[in-house]
C-alpha cells in the first residue's frame, strides 16, 4: 500500500503529545480578551469555561492552585482578560488555554494606572502619616461629602441618628460616579474648607467595581484631600475596596457606616463614660481619704518614735544586744582558744626533748652497735689482708733462706759480700745466721 518506509509511525497518543509539547513551546505566556461561556465548576474545585468573541471560541481551564487566589469570580458572559499558555488535552485532542490570572476586560490598564499614581503619590509623601490630621476630640458638627441620593448617606445618616442623634450633619451633594465626578467631589471638599462650618468631613460612596469608585483614584481628588484643613475620613466602598483616597485620607473607614460610627460618640457610650467618671472620682476621694489617713497614722507612729523614753528604751535594748553578743563573742573565742590549745597539745607532745632524746640514743646505740660491727668487720678484713701479706712476704723472706742453712755477710757499712773482691784485709764483716749473727775480720 505504502510505496516508500515511513521513517516514523506515529500512534495516535503520541501525535497528540508532541503537538502539545510543540504548542506549549510556541505559546508559552499570551495574554487575551473574551466573553466568557460555559463556566462549570466541579468539585475539584477547578474551572472549565470557553472563551469566544464574535467569530471563533476556545476551551479554557484555571486549575484549582491558581483560581483560588482570584478576588473576581467568573460568569457567563462576563468580558475578562487572562494570561495564558496554550496547551492540548490528549485524551481527547483538543487543543485549549490553561489560564494562570483573570481579571475584568479594562481592569487591568486601571490597575496598572492606580499602583503607578500610589507609588508616585507615596515618593511626594502624600501618604506619610506626618502629614495626618487626628480627629478632633469633641465633634458637634459633621460634613458629608457624597451623593445626596445613595446608599451611603442613608447609612451614615441611621447610624448617626442611633448613635448620636445630637450631631448636626451638613450634606455637600456631589456626584461619586462618572467622568467629572472627581471635580464635583473636589469642589465640594474646598468649599467646606472655605466655609469652615463642620468640625470633620466624611467622603465616601458604596461598593462597586475598580471602574465605578474611579474617581477616587483621581490625583487632582489625592492633593485636594491632602490640602485639606478640615480632617478628612475616607469611607469609599467596601471593606475590600481600597482607594487613593483612603491613602491620602487621614482617617480610613471601611464602610461609610464605620466612617460615621468613628467620628461619633455613643450616646450610651458617653452616658456610661459619665458614670464610670463619677466612680472613679468617688473610688479617688476614697482613695485619697485612706491615704490621708495612713499618712496621719504613721506621722503618729513616727512621732512616737521619736519620744525620748523610746529613744533611751531601744539605746538600751541596744546595749543588751552588745553586751550579749560580746558574751557570746568572749565565750566562742575562748572555746576557740580551747580547741587550738587541744589541738597543739598532741603535737606538742610529738615535739617533747623526752622522746627525742630516746629516739637519739636508741639510733646512737644502733650507730655504736653497727660501728662496732663495722670495726670488727674492717679488723678482721685487715687481719686477713696482713696473714695474706704475710705469707706472700714470708715466701719470699731472706730469712727462710737462712733457716735452710745460707747466710748473709755484709761490710761493716751494711754492703752485702757478694765477691771475694769486695772486702780487703783487715776490714770487718758480719755474718747473720738464721738464729743470730757472727762478726769477724779478713785476714788474707
């Protein structure tokens, strides 16, 4: 059938995994607009949903990680913007948008507008909180600056009539919405300025989207609030909602309902402050009555103290305590003196002539008995030496000689004869024998 080998035969799968490889490559990040149609959400808690404009559609899906960190959920029919990849479901072959953020169609620029106007405003220091006015501490007279038709002043009017209904409260109508509402507002925040007839001013509207409350983003709006002599509450929207003007503001309420609770005392707050002020003040005066007293009481105390017999009383009490514990000094000094004394005796007695007398005669019999010993020992070591001698000497002794019959003549002059030639006639000579000596003269 086939008239060359393919190099490759592709299984169905694998098609559809190289081509969302190749998608997912080719469109890493894209950012675009569309109606959004078809939006489920199933329990996985990730959303499903097509995006389409007047000619074609795609299939979108923004996982569970990445949806729950959104402010704005979607509808159907809803124009958004998301950043995207394009990738390709491979079950089924359809190629389709993972979404990573979603916002309103048109949001975005603003948003980018109101970080860009925050961050310049914040360099000046218009949001520095030294610039910030406190609120007055006593408040009879409130300036509202919004429309005179909306919510929000019949929100601020309930509770300033509930909480404190004898505040007087001037309205300065103003639009809070559209193209020139930021010049109304602005007017309106000069001419309470110029006319000086309230004590603060609220400035506020309801809820809505970042495109409705816009004009409170509005720079000229920022340094006219921040110019302001008179302090300014912003209350623009919802908790959620947050505006340049709640930065500029010295004061920033989350709802115009928590705006006008703030500049407003509690009737029954105050009536209660009154009755917790007469309290203190009698609790003080009691207090203060007390503390009178006991000053009195130790006034006396130390007056008695001073008395003279109280003072001769404690000199002698004084003189007791000395004396005892000199007492008791003298007796552990004398039990100490004791204990030394005991305790020097034995070594006294360890030191007594007595014993080192006897220790030096007993050594000195012991040296005598081994001088003796050595004596004898030297004695009897010579004797043998000198019998050794002796016999050595006697071995060799002239004598012997004798006793075996020789003898020894010798001149007059002590010269031993050895040779006729020696002697001449007439001289002297003497003859020792073993056992005596013969003395006679040469005659020829």
């Amino acid at each position: 059938m086939f008239s060359k080998p393919l190099q490759t035969i592709y299984t169905v799968s694998r098609l559809n995994r190289e081509i969302r490889a190749l998608l997912e490559q080719g469109f890493a990040s894209l950012v675009l607009t569309g109606e959004i149609s078809n939006f489920i959400t199933p329990a996985s808690g990730h959303w499903y949903f097509s995006l389409k404009d007047d000619k074609a559609q795609i299939k979108a899906a923004m996982w569970r990680g990445n949806n729950r960190n959104q402010s704005y959920r979607p509808i159907n029919g809803a124009q958004v913007t998301v950043k995207a990849r394009v990738s390709l479901y491979e079950p089924r072959g359809d190629y389709q948008l993972i979404v990573e953020h979603m916002e309103l169609a048109g949001e975005g620029q603003l948003k980018q507008e109101f970080d860009a106007l925050k961050m310049r405003l914040a360099a000046e220091g218009l949001f520095s909180s030294v610039y910030k006015k406190p609120l007055p501490q006593n408040i009879n007279r409130i300036g509202v600056i919004t429309s005179a038709t909306g919510a929000a002043i019949k929100d601020i009017l309930t509770v300033l009539k509930r909480r404190a209904p004898q505040l007087e409260v001037i309205i300065y109508p103003a639009m809070v919405q559209g193209k020139d509402a930021h010049l109304q507002l602005i007017k309106q925040i000069e001419l309470a300025n110029i006319r000086s007839e309230v004590d603060v001013l609220i400035l506020g509207r309801g809820g809505g989207s970042l495109e409705d409350l816009w004009c409170f983003n509005h720079e000229q709006l920022a340094r006219a609030i921040f110019n302001s002599q008179l302090p300014i509450v912003s209350a623009v929207g919802h908790e959620i909602d947050t505006t340049i003007s709640d930065y500029v503001a010295d004061v920033r309420a989350a709802t115009p309902s928590a705006a006008a609770e703030l500049v407003s005392p509690n009737t029954q707050e105050l009536y209660n402050k009154v009755t917790q002020l007469v309290n203190r003040l009698a609790n003080a005066f009691k207090h203060d009555m007390s503390e009178k007293r006991a000053q009195a009481l130790q006034l006396q105390h130390r007056l008695n103290l001073c008395h003279p017999r109280n003072q001769l009383n404690q000199k002698a009490q004084r003189l007791d305590e000395l004396s005892i514990a000199l007492q008791q000094a003298m007796r552990n000094s004398l039990y100490q003196q004791e204990r030394t004394l005991n305790n020097l005796t034995p070594r006294l007695m360890r030191q007594s002539p007595d014993k080192k007398l006897t220790q030096a005669s007993h050594q000195l019999a012991q040296l005598q008995t081994r001088l003796n010993q050595a004596i004898q020992q030297q004695l009897q070591q010579a004797n043998n030496s000198l019998a050794l001698q002796a016999s050595r000497l006697d071995s060799v002794s002239p004598l012997n000689v004798l006793a075996r019959g020789y003898s020894i003549t010798k001149t007059d002059k002590q010269k031993v004869v050895k040779s006729v030639a020696d002697v001449k006639v007439g001289d002297t000579l003497i003859t020792e024998l073993v056992d005596g000596t013969l003395h006679s003269q040469v005659l020829s």
